[in-house]
C-alpha cells in the first residue's frame, strides 16, 4: 500500500554551499533535511514527509496538490519524443540537450 507522501517529489542533491546533501519536497515543506550519506538524507526526508502529512490530517487541513505523475522532465527538457524523431532547433544546436 502507497503512503499518503508518495504523492509528493522529493529531491535530495549536493550543496557545495552547505558542504552536505540536502533534501526537499517543495510542494509539502517549506524547510528540508541534510547530511553527509545521501541515503540516509532521503529517508529522513521520506519520514519527514509522512510526518508533515500527519500534521495536515490532525490540523485538519487539505494537502497540497501530489506531484506524481506529473512530468518533471518535460519541464526541464522538454516533451519526449520517440527515438529517431527530428530534433527541435535548441537541441541541433546543443546535442547536450536532446530529450531521451
């Protein structure tokens, strides 16, 4: 059985900033969670997530909107396309950006 935070992005990258990983889920959290093991950094940030979904059921409050199944690397790449399809312009002009 799915938790009820599976519905939510949660991303965890390095910070050269802050010399750790840091972990987020922008659409539930307004903070995070870091520390030096990636994987220990994500699930404290999946036991965060559950908690902070815990939170909005005792307040009473509607969860935001999930994020599964919406497309994030549409978003930043752009739309798939089959293998073999034409390119869009930026991509002939910047292989590195070829979708797929």
């Amino acid at each position: 059985m799915k938790k009820e935070g599976d519905r939510y992005l949660k991303l965890v990258e390095w910070s050269e900033e802050d010399g750790c990983y840091v972990g987020t889920c922008p659409e539930l959290l307004h903070g995070g969670v870091h520390g030096s093991d990636e994987r220990a950094v994500y699930a404290e940030l999946c036991r965060v997530v559950e908690e902070a979904v815990e939170l909005y059921g005792k307040d009473e409050k509607p969860l935001p909107p999930g994020t599964a199944g919406k497309t994030y690397r549409q978003d930043v790449l752009g739309p798939v396309r089959p293998p073999g399809s034409p390119r869009a312009p930026q991509e002939a002009r910047d292989p590195g950006l070829a979708a797929g």
